[in-house]
C-alpha cells in the first residue's frame, strides 16, 4: 500500500504530528474492542548535490571580524557539519568562546475569526 502523506511524523517540546491506525471489533456476544497502533511516516529526499564550500563573514566594524567556513552549501539531515571559524581581527577582550547549536521549535494556533 503506497500512500503519500503530506508531512513527516513529528515529535516536538510543543507539538507532535502522529499517524495511527486505529482497528475496532464491533461483536453482538461482547463488548466493543478498539486498539491504535502508531507508526512513523518519513518523506525520502535525496541527497543535496555537494559541489561548493561557503563562507560568512560577521562581525562589529573596526573590533572584531569573524569568519565561518564550511564544506558544503547544503547538507542532509543525516551528515555532520564541518568548518572552520576564524578570527580575523579582534580588538576587543573575549574571555570566552564556544559553539552552541541550537533547536527552535514555533507553533502557531490558529486565529478565531
């Protein structure tokens, strides 16, 4: 059976998309049996082409200039990222640095009109 779905299954902090099948036994002699059974539904994307390295610059002007260096322009859900990050002028005291991916999830109610 091949059915296509329009979004994958989803488990956030905030919401969850699920798809179940829910099975009922209706018989006369006894009481009415209902069970769900979930299951996952993943869209298949290929892989993004991997052709060019991509570089941003951000920084304050005339303190600090950072550069971000990375290996490919796109990535798969399934590859790990890897760069480079560069000072290229800093004329202010940092103390510390460190990376911090970071997940962001937004829902939306639907407005009552």
């Amino acid at each position: 059976m091949c059915i296509r779905d329009r979004y994958e299954s989803y488990y956030g902090s905030s919401v969850k998309l699920r798809y179940f099948l829910r099975v009922t036994i209706n018989r006369n002699y006894a009481v009415k049996l209902s069970k769900e059974y979930d299951f996952a539904v993943l869209a298949p994307t290929p892989e993004p082409e991997t052709g060019r390295n991509i570089k941003m610059e951000v920084g304050i002007e005339d303190c600090l200039h950072i550069e971000f260096e990375y290996n490919k322009a796109k990535y798969h859900l399934k590859d790990v990222v890897i760069g480079q990050v560069k000072f290229m002028l800093v004329r202010i005291c940092l103390l510390y640095t460190s990376p911090s991916p970071r997940d962001r999830q937004k829902s939306r109610m639907p407005s009552s009109a």
